[in-house]
C-alpha cells in the first residue's frame, strides 16, 4: 500500500505555519478565557471511558489542521487495511489483527482456541489442588497480563495466587519457587516464539525444580502458551493454548497469553475484557475522525513530538491497581513507534516515539512532579481517574481523586511569586481519563485505546509499528559473551567491554 508520509503533505506546513504564529506561545489558561465551551469541545465520552483533554496546548484550529494532516495521509484507509488484515507489518510480512480476538463474532480457529482456554481457565479456578499459578514469561508475555490481574484483583479468585516471573536474574524465580509447593502449582510458560532465553531458562529452572522436589506430572503442572507448539512438546509440555503470527507480542494480551488473568478474573471477566476492547475497536473504526478519541490522542502526540518538541509523557494513575500501567505503555508504545526509518527504510528527518514513564499517584507527587511543575522541560502528562473505588477505607478515595484533580489544575494555572523559587509557570499540559470503575471492560477499552493511538502516531510517522528488530543486536551479543565470563575471552571486544568482563568474569 503507498503512503504519504506526515512530513511531505501540505497538511505538515500548514501545522508548522500554526504553529510559528500561535502554537509555540499558546497559552491554555488564555484559551479558557476566550472560549468558554472549551471543556466541552475538547472532552468526550468514549466507549468505558470519557476524556478531557482540553488543558493541552491545542484549539480547535490546530486540531482541525491535525485532522487535515490525518486525511492527507489516508489514516481511514491505513486503519481500515489493519482490519482487513492487510500485511502491514511489511518486514515481517505478517497482517496485525489482533482487534481479531477480541471480536464476538472470531473465525472459528479464534473461537475454539479461545473457549478451550477459558474452559481450561475454570478447570483450573475450579481445582482447589492448585493454589499457585506461575507465569512465566517477558515482554509482551509478562506485561499485559501481569499488568490487568494487578489491576482487576478485585475481581480476582478466591483461593489463587499470582505469580510473574520475568528476568533472566534467578533472584526473581528463586524467591518466587521458595514460596511454593509442586503439587499445587501450575506453571504457565508464556513464549509467542518459546525460544526466548529468559523465558526458556526460567521455564527450565521451573521444570528441575518440580522434579526435583518429586513432582511428576508435568502434564498436570505445565501449560504452554505459544505459537510454536513443536518447541513446547519438545520441553515436554502436553497442554498447550496456540495463537497465530498475527498477533505482536506486546498485542498479546488477548490471546492465549491472556491465560493467567483468565484464571484470576474467570472466563466472564476476560470476555467482558474482550467485550470492553471490541467497543473501543469498533469507535476507531466508526466514530468520525473528529470524535475518535485514538485519533485525537494520536494527533496530539504528533504535534507535541514534531511541534513543540516535547521528548517524553508521563503517565499517572490514581489507582494503585494501575501501577504496571505504565511499564505496559513503554513496551507498547517504545517498542511500536521506537523507530528511525520509514516503510520504505528511509532515515526519519523527525522524532517518532517520546519516552513514556510514570508511576501511580499520589506517589509520583512525592517524586519527580516537582519537575513536571518547576522543570525545564515540559512534559505532558495523563491522569487517569476512577470514579468508584473497589475499598471502603473512610476518606481515601475522596483525597485521591482531589489530588488528581489538584495536580492537573496547578499544572495548569501555575503561580506567579516574582519568577524565583516558588514560581509555578503553568500552562503544563495534561489529558485527564475518567473511569467510573475499573472493571474488566473499562480495562480492556482503556487499553485498546492506547494501542489503537499508538496505530494512529506510526502510521502519519509512515514507520512499522509492528516490528521490533531494535532488540536483536543485544540478544545476539549476549549469546557471544556469556561462555566467555567463564573462560575470560575478550578477543574482539571494545575495551570498555573487555574491561569490564574481567571484573564480572566467574572463572575457577
Ligand atoms: O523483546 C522482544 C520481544 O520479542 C517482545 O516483542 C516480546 O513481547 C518479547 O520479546 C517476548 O517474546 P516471546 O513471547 O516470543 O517470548
């Protein structure tokens, strides 16, 4: 499919036009002034969630100039060849249809992989022999679901604990395994590839220690969550859920992958979450680009990337249940849009992916918002807000959402007192999400509202969002210099690394 590119459309002069004459100095707190249907205009209500994003530093001209860039660009027709299933991950050559699984009405291949998963998801939730339920696995396989079990424990069964192990650091499985017994676990080995060291390391280690300690029945203990299904017979692993090539690793979650949260919130929990992500699926693919809120978002990332150059957004949950949100984001959004060529492996002339990070308020107050207030840098910020809280503790919940409310508004006004040290500047911009409870369809909408405006940023940037050989180099290099830690070869290694393979080195 050919493609124009953000930079070369007359859309992109136009924007760097607005944004020589009123961009750079706009000034949101102005904008309140002069329009007083501002809030309106720029807040919506979206499928399981409403947003505010009018304390950004946009109006309705900029986004009526983001919308033509949009058009210009075909972004309908490059979201549209997404859902056909177009090959659009070209390096690849692989479609990206991972809206596929959470359709209510899924090819049967899709189906019956996900009811035999969630049948096995009941069977385990129904057993009561198995108390533990490791998953095993990193990236894409680890995040997602860790991420949305943390954030639905309310929802979680009685009776079954949770455990992710990730890191190739043994620290992490051997504090994990100290807490368990073989006869009531079950290890999850998360791998869309089953070739990852991490995971097959760990999955290994897994493995001798249920032997170890007696265990024999690995068909029982196992379970393989892969497309590689040869690899997990060959490891020994009977009980595998499949998924297809199309689905990304960090788009995994709503695949077999998602098999651990199924057994934490049920086989009606995980399809309300497929439920809430198909209602955000279908406003992307539906709602006019002037209303659809990924789009919205998408664009505001460009202008503030491309325009006024901001290098990273924060992300700030006011839900402790939230916490892994925005590790999730990173994978999801660095690895998608982390990239420096077009489709056609042309060198980019501007920024694509910010730097994404953040941490649960109010913590983050009591942390680095003192730069999101005073710093040099501005860095917009995204609240997300639950109306409902799932705890009935006196007086919390009323304070946090007033702090999230507090912070967005000092970001906002900011203070004057002479410019020194107790001077706020204000006019820092910030999108506020509202949930009115965090249930597993909220959830599921939330996210694939992040996915789909990730779609929307790489596809104007002209870039894969859907490769990621950004993380090969490492993994082939590493394979080259652990056997020689042991035998201190430093033979074509820079000097930094030579050097410091001698004090790491395990030799004797
Ligand atoms: O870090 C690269 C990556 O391929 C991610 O994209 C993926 O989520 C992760 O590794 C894990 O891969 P796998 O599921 O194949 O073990």
């Amino acid at each position: 499919m050919s493609f124009l590119r953000c930079d070369r459309t007359s859309a992109w002069q136009r924007l760097q036009k607005h944004f020589d004459e009123t961009g750079r100095d706009f000034d949101a707190r102005h904008a309140f002034v002069v329009d007083p249907q501002r809030f309106d205009t720029l807040s919506q209500e979206a499928p399981h969630l409403f947003a505010d994003l009018s304390k950004n530093r946009i109006d309705a001209a900029t986004e009526s100039l983001l919308l033509g860039l949009a058009r210009e660009c075909d972004l309908e027709a490059r979201r549209d060849a997404m859902f056909a299933g177009d090959a659009i991950n070209t390096t690849e050559d692989r479609a990206v249809l991972h809206v596929r699984l959470r359709s209510p009405v899924a090819e049967l291949e899709v189906a019956s992989v996900r009811d035999a998963m969630l049948a096995y998801a009941e069977q385990i939730r129904g057993d009561t022999r198995i108390t533990d339920i490791v998953n095993i696995g990193i990236g894409g396989s680890d995040l997602g679901p860790q991420m949305a079990v943390l954030a639905l424990e309310e929802f979680r069964a009685i009776g079954k604990r949770l455990h992710f192990v990730s890191n190739v650091d043994g620290h992490e499985l051997a504090g994990v395994l100290a807490g368990l017994r073989p006869e009531n676990t079950l290890f999850l080995v998360s791998s869309k590839t089953f070739t990852t060291i991490e995971t097959m390391t760990n999955a290994q280690s897994a493995k001798a220690w249920f032997e170890a300690a007696g265990g024999r029945d690995i068909a029982r203990h196992f379970a393989a969550l892969t497309t590689n299904a040869e690899a997990a017979a060959e490891f020994g692993i009977t009980t595998t859920f499949g998924f297809w090539d199309w689905v990304g690793g960090r788009y995994s979650m709503w695949s077999a992958i998602g098999l651990s949260l199924a057994i934490a919130i049920g086989a009606k929990g995980f399809t309300e979450l497929l439920a809430g992500a198909h209602a955000m699926d279908e406003h992307f693919r539906s709602a006019p680009l002037a209303l659809n809120l990924p789009v919205r978002l998408g664009l505001l990332d460009i202008w503030y990337r491309n325009f006024h150059g901001f290098t990273s957004r924060c992300v700030a949950p006011y839900h402790q249940g939230l916490r892994r949100l925005p590790a999730y984001l990173q994978q999801l959004e660095m690895e998608s849009n982390g990239k420096r060529v077009d489709l056609d492996g042309d060198t980019l002339p501007f920024a694509t992916s910010p730097v994404v990070w953040g941490e649960p308020g109010t913590n983050g107050q009591h942390a680095f918002f003192q730069m999101l207030h005073q710093g040099s840098d501005v860095v917009p910020l995204e609240f997300i807000a639950v109306r409902d809280a799932a705890h009935e503790l006196n007086g919390h919940h009323p304070k946090l959402l007033a702090n999230a409310l507090a912070q967005a508004a000092a970001l906002l006004q900011g203070k004057s007192d002479d410019g020194g040290h107790r001077h706020f500047p204000g006019n820092r911009p910030s999108t506020f999400f509202v949930l009115e409870k965090l249930d597993p369809a909220a959830l599921g909408a939330l996210i694939a509202l992040y996915e789909h405006r990730v779609f929307v940023s790489g596809a104007l940037w002209g870039i894969n969002s859907f490769d990621q050989w950004g993380v090969e180099l490492g993994k082939v290099l590493a394979k080259d210099i652990e056997p020689r830690l042991s035998s201190g070869d430093t033979t074509g290694l820079d000097p930094s690394t030579a050097g410091l393979l001698s004090r790491l080195g395990q030799r004797g």
